[in-house]
C-alpha cells in the first residue's frame, strides 16, 4: 500500500548499501549458532513475536557486519514504535535518515467483531498499521529533535517518485557528512549549515566562545553574538562557533587559526565573566547595583563630570558577576554589552548633582500639568490661529480667538476616538467656513450669483452666532 519496501530497496540499491527487514534480523539469527538464537527461537516456536530487546541485539550484530561497514545499511520497518527507538539509540545506533511512507488512507481500526478470529491479512494488517500511527508521533518527535533525520515521503506521490526523493536526501546527507570527514581529516574549516548537523551534534559540538563571532572578538575587541539557526556558523576541528556576518564567517573559514587560537572567554578581560541581560521586572537583591542605578556608559564620557551621572532604566539593566548596571537607553545598553569591561569599573565623582525628584502628572500644581500635557497641542493651535485670523459674525475678536482654540484643541485631542475626533474636525471646518463668508462678501459682488446667499448666512450668524456652534443639527 505504501511503497515502504520499493523505496528501502532503492536507497540500498542506489548507494550499494547493505537492506536489512525484520525478516532477516530473524533469519540470520536462527541460521546462526549463538546464545541470541538460544533465547529467540523458543518464543517463535510457541507463536509469540520477538521481544523489542531481542530484535535490536539482532539488528546491532548485522549493522556490525564487514558488509553493513563497508557500504552502510538501510533497515526496511524498524523500528515501529518508540521502545524500539529507544533501544536503537541506547545500543548508539544513530541512522542518518528516517524515512516515513505516509498511508495512502489514515483511518482507526475497530477491530473484528465479536466471535471474529482474526485470520485476514488485512485484519492483520490494519492492526499493525492503526498501532503504528499511535506510535508515529513519538517517534517523529524523538528524531526530529535529536537527530534531525525524520523525513515523511508524501501519500500522493507514487511509490516510484518517492524512491526518487527519498535516494536524493539520503545521498545528500552522506555526502555532507563525507565533507564534515575530510575537513576534520585535512583540519579545514567548513561553513555549518547544510551539513547534515542534528540537533543533539550542535548542542554538543559548541565551541569555547558559545555564540559569540571570535572575528569581532579579535578584530574589534567586542562581543558580538551571532544571529539565531545555522547561518553563519562555521565547523572546526568538531567545534561550532558563530560569527556576526556573512563576511566575518568568510574570514572565520579562510583562517580559523588567527581568530580561534587560544581564543578564550576565560582570558583578559572578561575572565569568564559574561553580561546578562535582565527582565526589567526582576529583583535586584542578592546582587548590587552598581553605581547606585547610574548609567555607567553616559558615566564613561567624563566620570568626573556632573552632568555625565544620569539615571539608568530598569528596562535596560544587565548583570555582570555579581552586579546589575542600568543603563538610559537601547544605544547605551548594546555598547555596555559588546565592552563590559569598558564600563564595569567605573565610580562616581565625590561631588553628586543635586537628586532629581520625580513626580507624576497628577501631582503637579495646574501651570506645570498644562506645560507637561498641552504644550505641544497648544503651539499646533496658536501657528494655525496665526494662519487663519478666524473673526466670527457676532463675536468679537478675542471671543472668536478663544472658540477657535477650543475647537482645535478639541479636534486633535489624541485621547479621542477616531469617531469622536472627525466629528470634532467637522465642526472646526465649519467654524473657519463661517469666519469666511466676511471675506467672501468683501471680494463679491452683488450681482455674483450666491452672493445674495453668502449675505443671508451672514446677517443669521451675527443675530444668532451660538447657532454656527451647534454642529449637530449643521
């Protein structure tokens, strides 16, 4: 139904492998003499199935073969479940590629009716493959994440296209690892992307400097961590080390001597002691903080300057050893991070500026609250006041200055909704509309046509101004 064996077949076929199914695990066992075939043949005897222990002892004897040595091998259906996953990678049988034929049609078997023997091989069949998919997650899981091998063939190809697929990622994979050899072997370099890396390889194959790029360490004198993944990761001597960029991995692969040569983070001047950036919600104590809160960067252009002391924000601390610096701003806490110890034995002058108090906005007195929260929306409202000289029929000057400065302040309230705030903008349009019939009727003439209009408006405006500021029935 799946193609699984056509498939294992030519991968074997396609890399003069050695193809190796549950069947022949039992076989070579049985043909044998040895205390494996002592222990299996009595449980195939009595009709029960080989033991999950038993099959992968098997299976360890035949991958140890001079053949299976020689040109690989390729395991045609095992394992099936997770025990068996298990078991293989205890006994450190590690496979490059776990392929998984998708079922043509996925669906849960019943199981025979009451009274049924189970005597169909498609009973049986579909038993086998229902106890499968209740295992495949786990498996997939296992792979995946340890070994990066897991690769699922598609149901809707047929079996022929994915023997294809299936024998171009397998000879894939075998030649990156044949290039991770021969690099180890003539002790190169080598880019660590497409390599053919699993997860567990990477987490365990991380050089001394961890994720920071030796080519800025040596050349800048700077900490400078790589970006997230394998891009730009370089693989020396079984040793991962990331650099910042395209150009510093180039440099890092042309010569990793010069930049990885006694390149520790344990020498001058870290001494192991690595910045850590910090949640801006987490406790100080037990450790100090520095420079009383004081932003050691700023600190750092003239320490015996006063102006140079400024307060650090929680939202940018980093602990270094056993200290937190707080720094005023992303710029300061990103050169704090790449030169630590630019910054870290800094103190302050003898003579501290005077204690900056803060207040909250509703604590300050009305002028102050004003200068904090409308000096900005106020300056906006004077220049257009200057532009527009509004005089309304009926009111005054001054009474006409101050309903337009209402009006605006209101309609480019920014606490508004944007329903709220177009209505109010409306009713600012039709303030200036109204202050303009005067000019209207100055440049006009009688005989203009809606003139006679213009003057209407403007005699009802000047007997009833309020009725221009109800918008709501404009």
């Amino acid at each position: 139904v799946r193609g699984r064996s056509t498939v294992a077949r030519e991968i074997a076929a396609k890399n003069h492998a050695l193809h190796i199914s549950v069947q022949d695990l039992i076989n070579r066992v049985l043909q044998g003499s040895s205390a494996l075939r002592d222990h299996l043949e009595p449980i195939l005897q009595s009709g029960r199935q080989a033991p999950d222990h038993l099959l992968v002892k098997a299976l360890v004897q035949l991958v140890g073969s001079s053949a299976a040595i020689a040109n690989g091998w390729v395991v045609d259906g095992f394992p099936t479940n997770a025990t068996q996953a298990a078991l293989i990678e205890d006994s450190n049988i590690v496979p490059h590629m776990v392929f998984y034929t998708e079922p043509l049609e996925k669906s849960v078997y019943a199981g025979p009716h009451p009274g049924q023997p189970i005597a169909e091989f498609n009973d049986v069949q579909d038993m086998a493959m229902a106890a499968f998919e209740l295992e495949r997650p786990d498996m997939e899981s296992f792979y995946s994440k340890m070994h990066g091998a897991w690769y699922p063939l598609s149901a809707k190809s047929s079996k022929f296209a994915r023997s294809a697929t299936a024998v171009s990622v397998s000879w894939a994979r075998a030649q990156a690892i044949t290039e991770r050899w021969e690099a180890e072997r003539d002790m190169r370099a080598l880019p660590g992307h497409d390599l053919g890396l699993t997860p567990k390889t990477i987490e365990e194959s991380w050089g001394p400097l961890l994720d920071y790029c030796p080519v800025a360490l040596k050349e800048q004198n700077t900490l400078s961590k790589g970006e997230l993944g394998m891009n730009h990761t370089v693989l020396y001597r079984n040793r991962l080390y990331k650099a910042s960029s395209a150009a510093a991995q180039a440099a890092l692969v042309k010569d990793p001597v010069r930049y990885l040569h006694r390149s520790t983070l344990m020498a001058k001047p870290l001494f192991g002691c690595l910045p850590i950036p910090m949640n801006p919600n987490a406790e100080v104590f037990p450790l100090e903080l520095a420079l009383n809160g004081h932003c050691p960067v700023t600190l750092s252009t003239n320490p015996e300057d006063q102006t140079q002391v400024v307060p650090g924000k929680k939202e940018f601390s980093v602990r270094l050893g056993g200290y937190v610096f707080r720094m005023v701003d992303r710029s300061s806490w990103e050169q704090f991070l790449q030169k630590p110890w630019k910054y870290s034995n800094l103190e302050l002058p003898i003579k501290m500026p005077a204690q900056r108090s803060e207040m909250g906005l509703e604590d300050l007195p009305a002028r102050g609250y004003c200068e904090q929260t409308l000096s900005e929306s106020s300056i906006r409202a004077l220049n257009a006041l200057v532009e527009i000289r509004p005089k309304y029929p009926g009111l005054t000057v001054q009474e006409s200055v101050t309903k337009f400065l209402g009006l605006h302040l209101q309609a480019f309230n920014p606490t508004l909704d944007e329903e709220k705030g177009d209505k109010f903008k409306e009713g600012l349009d039709k303030f200036v509309d109204i202050c303009g019939l005067a000019e209207g009727l100055n440049r006009g003439e009688l005989e203009d046509e809606g003139y006679v209009g213009l003057m209407d408006q403007f005699e009802r405006y000047s007997k009833a101004p309020w009725e221009g500021f109800d918008f709501d029935k404009q």
